[in-house]
C-alpha cells in the first residue's frame, strides 16, 4: 500500500503472477464509472445494474476498463476467492486516475497489496496487534483523547470544521499511540499527518507532507530498532521468529496502518456526525450503549465509505454470475452497491441503527479489515459523546454546499462547519 495524498493504497507485484490463459481483451467499455453518490446513498444507477447487469464491463476515470461487481453475493464471491483474484494491484487509486503505477511491485510490508503465504506471513504476525481484547485496552486512552478535543471545540467560537478540528486529530492520535510514537514528538506527527489528506491544501504541500511523514516513520523504526519499548513496532522487533522484520516492512507496516486507519475513521466520524443529524431519530439512540454495540456497524453498512470499487485481478479464468472473467483482467467490486442489495438486505436504504447485518464495509475474505474493532471503537466513543456533549449541534452549510468526497476513494465530507448551543461535560 503507497500512501497518498487520497488515502491510495498503490499496487504493485511482489512476485510475478503466472497467467494460466492468454488475455482475450473484450470490447472496450461504453459504459462510463458511476461515481454520483448522493448525499448517502450509492449512485442510483446501481439498483438497476445489480440486477440487470451483474457483471458489467466499465471504463474506470483512470482510462482502462473493468469488470463492475455490485451484487451481495457476487462480491463476496470475489472477494472470498484469493486464489483466482490477487491483491497486486489492490489500490482504487488505480481507478480513479493511477493507471501508470498498475503492476507495480508491492511495497514491502503493506499486507494489503501482498498475496497467499507473502501475505499470511504479515496478517498472522498483527492481528494480534488488533483483536477485540487487545484493542479494548485502548479505550481509557480513547476516551480522554475524545474529551480534551471536545473540550477544545468548547474553549472556540463556532463555526468550526469538526473535520479538521476532530475528526482528523483523533483517529491520528489513537495510533501513534499504537505505534509508539513519542509523546514530543505526536503533534509533528498530527499535523504532517493532518495536512498529507487536506484537500484544502494546494498539492505540493499535501506531497510535502507525505514526504514528511515518510521521514517521520523511517526516524520512528530505526529509534524502535535501537531501542525497543512497550508498542506494536516494538513487539513486532521484539518476536523471536525466523524471519525478523527489517526496516523496510516495519516501515511498510506503520504506514499502511495509517493510511488505511486515519483518513477512514475520520471520515466515518465526519459523515456519520452529519447522516445523524439529518436522522434525529437515530441520533436519539446513541446514547444507549446496546443499540451502539450493532448500531455503529449498521452506520458502517449505511455509508460504506471505501467506495468506488475494491480493485483485484483475475490471475485465472473464472466465471462471475455467467460471465466469463479472464485471467489478467481487473474486476472492481462495489461495496456501497453491494451493502444496499435487496437480496442480502430489506429496506437497505433506511438507516436503522438497531438492526445487525453481515455488511461488507469492512471487505470481505482474507483482506478483510484488520482495524474493524479499533475503528468500531473509536466510533462507539467519539459519535455518542459529541452528540452528548454539544446540545443543538448543527451544520452551518447548507446541503447543496456541503464539499462532499464523490470523487476520492474513501468517501466522506471534506469539510464540515458545524455549530453548537453549549458545551456540557
Ligand atoms: C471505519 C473505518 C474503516 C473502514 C470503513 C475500513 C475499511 C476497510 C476495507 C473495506 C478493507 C478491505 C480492502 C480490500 O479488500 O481491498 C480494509 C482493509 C484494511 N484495513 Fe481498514 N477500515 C477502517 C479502519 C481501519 C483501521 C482503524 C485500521 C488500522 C489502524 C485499518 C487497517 C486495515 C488494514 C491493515 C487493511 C488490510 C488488511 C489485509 O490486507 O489483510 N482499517 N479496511
């Protein structure tokens, strides 16, 4: 995974994959990419295309054509098959305009772009790292963190962007908290961070900031290596095993953690504060822990914000509901079409915090989401006590100019001026 300034994760091989059949390029596509989400719900074109075209050859933004997947099932079947659909080129970057970087190499350490053993190899040694009772021990950490940035919001005069003044710092905090990153040294960390996935920030700041960070975890692993403490990149030093992480993986590790868990986080935070607030009725629930404990991922399901297709590639023929895929050929799966499925679902379209289902906002298969809990926890936390502790909360803007991220891989606002009457405790 390479991050960016869109929260890209580039592609690349790590090995080369042997095709079992020569590429029979079908006709190019007619059909454009449907991008236009509108405010929460998937582009409208999806109802008819899951049923009438469950397979459908698209032109991705980028200019190379693929194979729409936008059915429950189908999804699953794609994203379940690991030995017929590889990761190598596992980046939407791809498809909204990084066409030039397709089959690149994986960068080491970035799970997410790694297939079979190579991949295995780094999933089993995290997952550790984030499963539900080690993940919990974070939540006092959590909750104060959340409390001194409300409190912060209280000491300022709204409007304010809970973007930038929230739901950025918050997710970025929680890990270098994980990652062991210095107390002096984590708001270099927040801010470099902060401004790498800023839109507001002309490009050449955003990929100085990129560079920054980059430089920020190269200095972060090589003090870890030096001197080890109580954290994942030390742990992971620390485990007696044959093949001790060098430093390029760990650096791999720490960035792909970040790209893949601050930016999601912090607009799930953004976009759900703002799909509450137009569903008072939902809001009105938060503040029951046991609807939260399901609700939180029914707000994942609602607004699948890694949207605009997952990206594989066939590394053998197969057949997806009829059609023949071939093997080279890329196959974008949509989850935002696929969470909204009648079929798997019963009145998708309706946010209903109090109901459970097997959504696919987190993905599905070997790939799926390794930060699910922490993310879950984060949002448990952050919504309700933001709801909480500003009575009267509202949006300044109005719908219509509201910055959403229609055209980025991870959707969301990227920018929400919000206002409130107090601020309790
Ligand atoms: C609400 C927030 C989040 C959402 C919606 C989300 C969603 C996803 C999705 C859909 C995938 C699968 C991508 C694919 O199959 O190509 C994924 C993978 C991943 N996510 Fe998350 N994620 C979130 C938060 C996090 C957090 C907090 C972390 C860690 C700090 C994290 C770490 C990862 C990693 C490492 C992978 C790759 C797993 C692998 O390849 O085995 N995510 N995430």
């Amino acid at each position: 995974m390479k991050p960016n300034s869109n929260n890209v994760v580039a592609p690349q091989i790590q090995e080369p994959i042997s095709l079992t059949s020569t590429i029979q390029q079908p006709p190019p596509a007619s059909v454009p990419f449907p991008t236009n989400r509108c405010p929460f719900d998937p582009d409208p074109r999806y109802e008819g295309i899951r049923t009438s075209d469950p397979v459908l050859r698209v032109g991705t933004p980028a200019g190379f054509d693929v194979w729409l997947v936008s059915g429950y099932e189908d999804a699953r079947t794609v994203l379940g098959d690991a030995e017929t659909f590889s990761n190598v080129d596992a980046s939407s970057s791809h498809l909204m305009g990084d066409k030039d970087n397709l089959g690149a190499p994986p960068p080491p350490g970035v799970m997410l772009r790694h297939d079979g053993d190579s991949h295995s190899r780094l999933r089993l040694r995290l997952a550790r790292e984030f499963m539900v009772k080690r993940i919990a021990r974070l939540e006092p950490f959590i909750r104060d963190l959340v409390a001194t940035h409300i409190d912060r919001i209280g000491q300022q005069k709204g409007p304010l962007d809970l973007y930038r003044e929230f739901a950025l710092p918050v997710p970025a905090l929680v890990i270098s908290e994980i990652l062991g990153v210095p107390e002096g040294q984590r708001s270099e960390f927040e801010n470099a961070t902060a401004s790498q996935v800023d839109l507001s920030l002309p490009l050449e700041e955003r990929q100085a900031a990129a560079i920054q960070s980059a430089g920020f975890f190269a200095n972060l692993i090589q003090s870890k290596l030096e001197n080890p403490g109580d954290d994942l990149l030390s742990r992971l030093i620390l485990e007696p095993t044959e093949r001790p992480m060098d430093a390029a993986e760990l650096q791999g590790i720490a960035l792909l953690l970040l790209t893949a868990g601050h930016d999601t986080t912090a607009n799930m935070i953004t976009l759900g504060t703002y799909a509450l607030l137009q569903h008072p009725e939902q809001a009105a629930k938060l503040q029951n822990p046991a609807v939260m404990e399901t609700g939180v991922d029914e707000l994942i399901r609602y607004l699948t914000i890694v949207h605009n297709g997952v990206l594989r590639k066939a590394v053998k023929d197969t057949t997806i509901a009829g059609q023949t895929i071939r093997a080279g050929e890329h196959v974008a799966v949509v989850l935002e079409s696929a969470n909204r499925d009648n079929r798997f679902i019963s009145d998708g379209d309706q946010l209903d915090l109090e109901r459970r289902s097997a959504h696919l906002g987190f993905g599905y298969g070997p790939h799926q989401c390794l930060g699910q809990h922490l993310a879950r926890l984060e949002l448990r936390i952050a919504l309700p006590e933001l709801f909480r502790r500003l009575p009267g909360m509202r949006v300044e803007t109005p719908e219509t100019d509201i910055p959403f991220k229609n055209d980025m891989l991870v959707y969301g606002i990227k920018k929400l001026m919000i206002n409130w009457d107090e601020v309790i405790s």
